[in-house]
C-alpha cells in the first residue's frame, strides 16, 4: 500500500544536477553527515545532521537538516543553523570541512561541543554523539530505488536515493541501502519518464534544474522499522505541472510505494 514519507520536505543544495555521485567524490562530496570515519572494530560516533560541506565561509558550514530524535536534534542543533567549529576545531574558511568535522567527531570520543551561529547570534551547543559499536549490532531495514517495479499507473515513478544521513551512496549500483532502524534522513532525486510530460514541461524542468540547484533534490525523514524494506519512488503531482510549480519544484513528491518485511542481521 501506497504511503507517503512523513515530516515536510526539505530542498537541499547538492551540487551539480548532472551528477550527484560525481560532486561526491571530490573532497567531502558536496554534502557531508556528521561522523566519525573509525575503522573496523572502533566505536564511530554519528551527530544526525546533513550540512553544505563543499564550501567553508567565515560563517562556518550551513546545516541542511537534522535527523528527528538523534543527538543533533536533542542538543538543539536546526536546519539553517551555521555549523563554526566542532570540539574546538574551527569550520570556518577551512579547506577541509568534511574531515574536519569527522576528525572531530572522533578526537571527541562521543562528547559534543558545538559552536553554531543563529540569526546573528553566537551559540554554544554542548552532549553526546550517537555510539555505533563495530560490527554493526544495531537492528536495521533497507531502503531501496531499484527493487519491485514502480506502479507507474499511479504516477510513481523512479528515483535515485543520492545521500542516507549525509553519506554519498556508493558510485556503483546497488540493489539496496541497509540503515539503522529509527529516523534517517535520505536525499533523493526524480527519475520521472519523460514520455509522461509534454515537450513544454519538459523543457521548463530542464531549465530548473539547469539554473536552479537547490531545487534538483529533495530530502526527507523516514523512520525505518528493524526487519523492514522500503521502496523509494517519485509522485508526479499532474495538478502542479504549471511554469511556477515546477519552477518551485513542486511538481513531484517522495514517496514510500511499498513496504515489505526483510530479514536484517
């Protein structure tokens, strides 16, 4: 049965349209979750927020979103909020922001000390980053944009599932995303088949997405169930295929078009 993904939608800057996957695998990609990089065996430390880590500006990194429920939401962390240093260590105009937050992260060892500017304002935001033990022993789901076919008879079309909480999905094609149960943040964009619009349509989302970045994406809360599998899909909204809609990026919508048990160990 058809569901649709609850909380609002979000417009995140993810780079270039024509690539997603090829803007992540320059430095830090062009968003970045806040995370440890730990290797095997080692405890990694996860914050629960997407930021803009393509660009460091003396106002520090930009928070795209933040995942309901996880630390960064707890300690008061929001969307819009400018991230300037993490545990002591300084966002602002740095060349490195992706490693530097994930260095941070680590050198922190769960603890959190954050430096965030707010409508002009200097906060200090201070708790615990999320402990992932090694071996991943969390309980866990997948998401997926490639299993079941979409019921396109219902106007729901493929997408591409581009970020999971901050994390570029790997280059090569995957069959499925496994996540920890709870709410995850997921970046997608739509693969709606063109011969579903007419030629004005199509030449008016061309010109968006060509001039109009931000609106290329849309992310999303999920709140993944242990032992779940959710297929990812595009809603075309026929009712807002007008020149402003879609020039708004209003004219499609991500969705849940099935939800089936799967095994996760």
């Amino acid at each position: 049965m058809l569901s649709k993904i609850s909380a609002a939608y979000l417009l995140v800057f993810a780079g270039l349209v024509q690539s997603a996957h090829a803007a992540a695998a320059t430095i830090g990609g062009p968003l970045a979750a806040l995370q440890s990089s730990a290797s095997a065996g080692q405890t990694r430390y996860e914050l629960g927020a997407v930021v803009d880590a393509r660009n460091a500006r003396s106002s520090g990194v930009k928070v795209l979103a933040v995942t309901p429920d996880a630390a960064a939401d707890r300690i008061g962390l929001r969307a819009s909020d400018q991230l300037l240093a993490i545990n002591g260590l300084r966002l602002d105009d740095t060349a490195s922001p992706s490693s530097t937050l994930e260095r941070g992260l680590q050198e922190g060892n769960g603890a959190l000390r954050l430096e965030v500017m707010r409508d002009g304002r200097k906060l200090l935001l201070s708790g615990r980053a999320e402990a992932m033990g090694p071996g991943g022993t969390q309980s866990c789901g997948y998401v997926t944009d490639q299993q079941g076919v979409v019921p396109k008879s219902q106007d729901i079309f493929n997408v591409e599932i581009t970020q999971i909480e901050g994390r570029s999905t790997p280059l090569q094609s995957s069959n499925r995303h496994r996540v920890a149960a709870g709410k995850r943040v997921l970046v997608v964009r739509e693969l709606v088949q063109e011969s579903y619009l007419n030629s004005s349509q199509l030449q008016q989302i061309r010109k968006m997405k060509k001039f109009a970045f931000a609106r290329a994406y849309k992310s999303f809360v999920l709140d993944v169930e242990a032992g779940m599998s959710y297929r990812i899909g595009a809603r075309l909204i026929r009712q807002k295929l007008d020149t402003q809609s879609i020039r708004d990026n209003a004219y499609w919508e991500p969705v849940v078009w099935s939800k089936v048990p799967q095994s996760c160990p």
